[in-house]
C-alpha cells in the first residue's frame, strides 16, 4: 500500500473499510468451498462402479435391458 494518512480518523475508516471487506470475501468463501465440496461429493459418487452392475459374460441377455437393471 502506499502512503496512509496520518490521522487516526482516517486510519480507523481505512481499517473498518478493510475488516469490512475481509468479512464479505470470508462469506464468499465459505459459500465457494461448499459447493466445491458438493461437486466433489457427486463427483465421487458417480466415478465409482454401480454395485447394480453386472460384468460382461454373466447373468442372461434380458439383464441387458434398461428395465431390468431399474427395479
């Protein structure tokens, strides 16, 4: 920062304008890493394998079919 006024009134604004500014950027934080973590959550999620699923080669053909997995 450059040059600050001298005057304590002036300090005293400056530094309830930075307290002020600090607090709204934490709120903002706060939101942003909820969501970050809701994103990861689903993500995870829908990285690892369906325990519904069969592998290849077992169960019979019907299996294959989008409403018999969907019960």
């Amino acid at each position: 920062m450059s040059e600050l006024p001298p005057d304590p009134p002036r300090l005293r604004a400056i530094l309830a304008h930075l307290n002020q500014q600090l607090t709204g950027n934490e709120t903002v934080v706060i939101y942003l890493r909820l969501q970050r973590d809701a994103v990861q959550a689903v993500l995870t999620r829908t990285e690892q394998p369906s325990p519904l699923r069969r592998t290849a080669g077992s169960g019979s053909s019907s299996s294959c079919r989008p409403s018999a997995a969907i019960q």
